[in-house]
C-alpha cells in the first residue's frame, strides 16, 4: 500500500468515528449486543465451507440492512470495505493455480475448485469487512473497547487497544505535518532513504513525547482506565431482540440451504 | 496465517492458548503498573500498525510476509507489554480489515506474538547482555529476529498441516516458507538493530527501565509452547480419527484426480444455490432501499 492510500484509509476511518456519533436506534442500542452480534455474523461466514458462494449472498443483507436504518452513507462504507479486495485476491489467487480439479459443470462448462474457492474467499473477506466497519460506524471505536471489556476483555488489552486508536490519528497528523515541511525544504527532491530513516526516528520520537502529553493530560482530567460514551449501556429488551434476531437470521442460513431451496422453488415454478 | 487454511479445531486451540498468554500478561502489566508505558505502548501500536500494512504476499501459501516488531516492541517495553500491543495491533487487523481473520487471531498473536517476545528476545538479552556496543547489538538483534521468524515460519506450517485443509504439499510449503522468512528475518534484525541504536542515541532513558528478569518468563514461556504443541497435536489427532476420508481427499487434490460428484458440496444444482442466493440479495437491497426511504423521511 502507497503512503497516500494508508493515510486515505486512516482518515476515512477518523470518518466513520465521526459517523458512529449519530442517532438512531441502531446507534442507541447497548454497544455489547452490536459486538456479539458481528461476532457471530463473522464466525457464521468464516466457517462456511471453503467452496460455498451462493450461500455466502444472503448474508449482504445484514449490513445493508443495518446501513439503511441506521442513516449512514452506504458510500462511506462501501469504500472502506473495499479496502480488503487487495489482500482477499492475494490469499485466494494461488486457489485456482493449485486446484484444478473440475467441480461444476453449468451448461456444459467446467469450472475448476479452484475459482470458486477463490470468489468464496473474496467474499468472505468483503463480508467481514462490511460487518466490521457498519461495527465501527453504528457505534464508535470507544464504545467498542468498552464492551469488549465488559465481555470479558482483560482491562489493559482494552485500554493499548483504545489508544492505538487515539494515537494513530495522532501518528498520522504527525507524518502529514513532516511530509509537508520536508517538501517544502527539498525544492522538488524525492525523499532519500537516508532521509526516510532519520524522518522516521524523529517521527517516534516526536509522536510519542505527543502522545505522553495527551496521556498526562487525560490523567490532570481523571481518566482512570473506565471508558465513558455518554450514552446509557442497559442490556434490555431492544437488545436482546437485535442479538436474538440477527443471531437466528445468521445460524438459520449458516445450517440450512435456505438459498438452493428458494431458487429450485423458483426455477421450479417458472417450469 | 490466513482462516483459508485453518481448521476450527487447530484455530480454536491456538485461540485458547493466546487468551491464556494475553491474560497473563495483562496481569503482569497491571501489578508492574507502570504508567508512563501506556502512551508509548500505544504510539509503537500506532507505528506497527503502519509499517505493517506494508504486505508483500508470498504466493502460494495464502501468507503474507511483514514486518513482525515483536522483537523491537520487547526490546523497548518489555516483554509483556510488547505482547498486549502486538496483540492488539493484530485484533484491530482482523476485526477492521479482515487482514487474516477471526478464526486465524489466535494463530497470528501466537505467531507474531508469543514467538518473538518470549523466545526471540530472551535469546536476544542472552547474546546482547547489558553491553552497549552497536555491532553487538546488531548480531544480537539479527539473531533473535530470524530465529522468532523461522519458529513463526515452522508454527504456520505445523499449524497447516495439523488443520488438513490445504491442498498445498508439506515440503512445498516448508521450502517456501523457510527462506522467505530467513529473507524478512534478516530484514527485521536490521531494521530492529537501526531502531535500537537511535533509540539509544537519542533517548538511552527508554531503555534503561526495561530491566525485566529474563528468568521469570522463562517457565512460562516454555508452558505456553508447550500447550499450544500439546493442543495442536490434539486437534490434529483428533480430526484425522474422525475423517479418514480427509487424508484420501488430499492425496485426490495433489494428483489432480477430478472430483467424483458424491463429495461435492452441491447436493442440488449449482445454478439453483445461484438464483436462490442472488434472489436473497436482491430481496435484502430492496429492504434496504424501503428502510432508507422511511429514515430519510424523518
């Protein structure tokens, strides 16, 4: 990945954030029941066997549906989960190279494992990234940490991960600002590595004395290692139906082949 | 480690052991209660998440090879600490770009974690003692990077092999795998060696603290291998006395036998599962579409 598309990523994620701050009632909900609910969505996708693909579909439908009720800009996160294409096609490329055996044959056509295997590997990633960044975008990357706390997350592991994501909005302002003081001083030079290497410990350096000021500043205000979204985190009726809905939706697709039926029954009527 | 080539049962079993070692040391770092290492965690988190978005895939075996860090993060913060933050840089990896996935987590902090920070920096400590000479440092850093990569290499392909589902052969695998990873080891041992030595330059008080007894970890250390060898030979035993049949669909894949029609997973017609599921699409956008008009009227 170029340096552009990194920090093109990062601040669409700084987005997101800004997105999760909305209204709804899928943004209401208590953030543990949002968490258990991709949880079990991602293990229900990962766990589909290596050559399944139509069955993979129907599990669109949960982040689109949670898109829409939720108000949030699909195209948003549309883009951020297309971010996965490069590594799903790199994992699955060398699929259709070593498994050449036929597996279908569709109107006389043969079609190796290994292409299907591969599409099934492209999507599975593109669901997973969908359902983790509508996680990120209904509720926040705060909100997140403390829930998986709550869940059972031992409290230091939650609080590295919320400020790695603290501090790499941090990093990034950082590089941002000595990618542009380098420019300007350089007069149209492309960056040494001798330079590059010196840039980058400064870089450490600078950042960290940053972040221990953030840090020493959160502590002069209180911060104690809880973690505080302002919003209520009652685990009621609301949310026991979001986790009990989705979670049937997802088992149900996940051990019946409800797709192969609805399309013999449809391809059946149309005879 | 990518879920594509891990079974339940092995992903499962490596989970366990790496939600052992991460509470562990989360008890560690707590009772040691060193504030000021909270934002530096944090800011190398920061660091490694960037440079190792930095993948350079290694065809054929579905891994990808970057920068591990492990071995720099225990050099700067201490064993414990450095595996929390490897840990969370791989969980923000998986949930947030599905960069190796859920069931392949517990397999990659085992890899990238464990491997590097109690076994790669011990030996480390061993060869570099509390001597401050740079040429030192560097072999000692040199060696410790490539033995954490060539043991991480060796995990992925016991762990591989243990999960029955590749179609890759083991030696295939193995010579592939082996010096890609003394290639990135010796990268990662310089790169480690250059940021130790600025470090050292520019701020010596960063690694004057970091005087954690290297014995302590050590029983552990061997503990948790030892489990997660224990676990693996488990699941690997277990699956190959419950599938027979796995063993022979491998050796049908390697020799390039077509796929008798009762193994395929298509019990009904391929083109009725493509309907139906573009169907089930379609349906899920239309509700889309309905639930996005009744919220943009509001």
């Amino acid at each position: 990945m170029s340096a552009p598309a990194i920090l093109g990523s990062l601040l669409d994620f700084r987005r997101l954030d800004q997105i999760a701050t909305g209204d709804s009632t899928v943004h209401r909900l208590d953030a543990r029941a949002k968490v258990l609910v991709t949880l079990v969505f991602i293990l229900c996708v990962m766990s589909c066997g290596r050559y399944e693909v139509a069955r993979l579909l129907p599990f669109f439908a949960f982040p689109i549906v949670v898109v829409a009720s939720a108000g949030i800009p699909a195209s948003v996160v549309w883009r951020q989960s297309l971010l996965v294409l490069p590594v799903a096609l790199l994992v699955g490329l060398p699929n259709p190279i070593f498994d050449r055996a036929a597996l279908l044959q569709v109107d006389g056509l043969a079609i190796s494992g290994g292409w299907v295997s591969m599409l099934s590997i492209v999507l599975r990633s593109l669901l997973a990234a969908a359902a983790s960044v509508v996680l990120v975008a209904v509720t926040g990357f705060p909100a997140i940490c403390g829930a998986l706390e709550r869940l059972g997350m031992p409290r230091p592991l939650a609080v590295q991960l919320l400020f790695l994501y603290r501090y790499l909005g941090v990093l990034g302002a950082e590089a941002l600002r000595m990618n542009s003081a380098y420019e300007l001083r350089s007069n149209g030079h492309a960056l040494t590595l001798r330079h590059f290497g010196s840039l980058t410990g400064r870089l450490l350096l600078r950042t960290w004395e940053r972040a221990e000021r953030v840090y020493l500043a959160m502590c002069a205000r209180g911060f104690t290692g809880e973690f505080t979204s302002g919003r209520p985190t009652r685990f009621g009726a609301a949310e026991w139906l979001y986790l009990g809905g989705w979670c049937a939706l997802f088992i149900l697709l996940r051990t019946q082949d409800l797709v192969a039926r609805l399309g013999a029954a449809v391809l059946g009527g149309l005879r | 480690m990518a879920d594509a080539l891990l079974s339940p049962a092995v992903g499962g079993a490596m989970g366990l052991v790496a939600a052992t070692a991460v509470a562990w040391c989360s008890r560690r770092v707590r009772r040691d209660g060193d504030d000021r290492l909270v934002p530096l965690m944090g800011v190398l988190g920061a660091f490694l998440f960037a440079a190792q978005m930095i993948n350079f895939s290694i065809p054929g075996t579905g891994s990808s090879g970057h920068l591990g860090g492990g071995l720099l993060l225990a050099i700067l913060l201490g064993p414990q600490a450095a595996f929390l933050v490897v840990a969370s840089v791989l969980i923000v990896q998986a949930l947030f770009f599905a960069d190796g996935g859920l069931l392949a987590l517990g397999c990659n902090i085992f890899n990238l974690g464990f491997l590097p920070v109690f076994v790669g920096y011990p030996l480390y400590r061993a060869i570099a003692g509390e001597s401050a000479a740079p040429v030192r440092l560097s072999a000692a850093a040199m060696i410790g990077a490539i033995v954490s990569l060539q043991l991480g290499a060796i995990a992925v392909v016991a762990q591989t092999v243990a999960s029955g589902i590749s179609a890759l052969p083991l030696e295939t695998f193995a010579l592939f795998m082996l010096p890609i990873h003394l290639a990135i080891g010796i990268v990662e041992g310089l790169v480690t060696a250059a940021i130790v030595s600025f470090v050292r330059t520019a701020r010596p008080a960063l690694l004057e603290r970091k005087s954690r007894a290297v014995g302590s970890v050590a029983g552990p250390a061997l503990g948790f291998v030892a489990a997660a060898l224990v676990l693996m030979g488990v699941a690997a035993a277990g699956l190959a006395s419950a599938r027979p049949d796995g063993l022979e669909w491998s050796i049908a894949r390697t020799t390039n036998a077509a796929l008798a029609p009762v193994s395929s997973p298509y019990t009904q017609s391929p083109v009725a599962g493509l309907v139906g599921g573009t169907l089930a699409l379609a349906l899920a956008c239309l509700v889309g579409l309905a639930l996005k008009a009744r919220s943009d009227r509001h």
